[in-house]
C-alpha cells in the first residue's frame, strides 16, 4: 500500500471518528490527504478534505493549523473553480487569522490575492481592495508590505485610466525595494 492511500485512509478514519479523535491529528491527516490529492490534480477531493481539516482546525481553535489549511485551500479553491465567493471568504479568513496571528506579511498576501480576485471577478468594489492594501503598504515599515501596497495602487491607477501614475507605482513595486543606496530584489510572497 502506498503513502497515498494510507494518508487517505488515515484521513478518512479520524474523520470517520469525530468527536473522539485528537482534532489537530484528525486536521493535520485530512490536510496531507488534501496535499496528496492536490498533487494528483484531484482537486475536487483535495478541496473537500482541506475544508474539513479547516473547519475542525477552527472548532478546536487551532489557528496556526488553521491558518496553514487555508493556505492550501486557497490555492486549491482558485486552481479548481476560480476566483468566486466561497474563494473570497476563505480568503478573507486566511488574512484576519494571519494578522490576529501577528503575521503581517501573510495577511498582506491573502489581501493581495483577494485583490486580484476582484479585477478577475472584475468587481465593482475592487478600487475598495485595492485601498486596502494600499494603506498597509503606506503603514508598514516592511519593505515587501511595502511594495504590496505600491503595487496594489498601480493596478488600481491602470484600472481608472490614471496610466502615468499607474507606471509610476508599478515601477516603484517592480521587485526592486531601495533601502538608502541599496538596492536589492524582493519576491511579492511570504
């Protein structure tokens, strides 16, 4: 038998149990047969086993896993059925968990994503996102959070026809961050 289907199995079975398994086993079995079956491209099944693990991660109150789940599961939900509202709600969880959580840079991300969701879904409140992650750029003393913003605000100045100010943001963000006379490249993820 290979690890695929004892992750599966094991999944299965701790869920199966309720109540009466460990949850953060119970999530943490249901998120590596959600990986497994992610790489499989099953994504249907993959989608279903990470909301499970999400949801008991969140009845038991394990953030962190929580967190780590959603992760996943955003990236499954937008691979399998695009950007959407069930989408848009995970990734809003997964931003307010990973501020409440003190990870700024995270959160950041999710708000980014979401961003990006709402010019795909083409939104009519997507200039609202866009502010969003702007502001936090503007607040922010980290360079990443930073460029998040700078570059939020340029696809949000493409979007209402403001083209030179749009260059001028994106420029700003296009993966060279400053810091005096040092420049250095810095990758828009955590």
């Amino acid at each position: 038998m290979d690890d695929e289907s004892v992750a599966e199995r094991l999944a299965h079975h701790l869920w199966a149990a309720g109540p009466l398994a460990d949850p953060a086993r119970t999530a943490q079995a249901l998120a590596r047969a959600g990986r497994r079956a992610a790489t499989k491209l099953a994504f249907a099944a993959a989608g279903r086993h990470l909301d499970s693990a999400a949801q008991i991660a969140r009845t038991a109150g394990l953030r962190d896993l929580e967190l780590s789940v959603l992760s996943l599961l955003t990236l499954v939900a937008s691979r399998h059925g695009g950007y959407g509202g069930s989408t848009f709600d995970l990734l809003e969880r997964a931003e307010y968990l990973a501020r409440t959580l003190g990870r700024e840079k995270a959160a950041v991300h999710f708000l980014f994503v979401r961003l990006v969701g709402a010019y795909t879904s083409i939104e009519k409140d997507r200039g609202r996102w866009a502010r969003r992650v702007y502001e936090r750029g503007r607040a922010s003393a980290d360079p990443i959070i930073q460029a998040y913003g700078r570059h939020a605000w340029g696809l949000y100045q493409w979007d209402i026809g403001n083209i030179g100010e749009a260059y001028r943001f994106l420029s700003a963000s296009s993966g060279y961050l400053g810091a005096g006379h040092q420049r250095r490249e810095v990758r828009l993820m955590p």
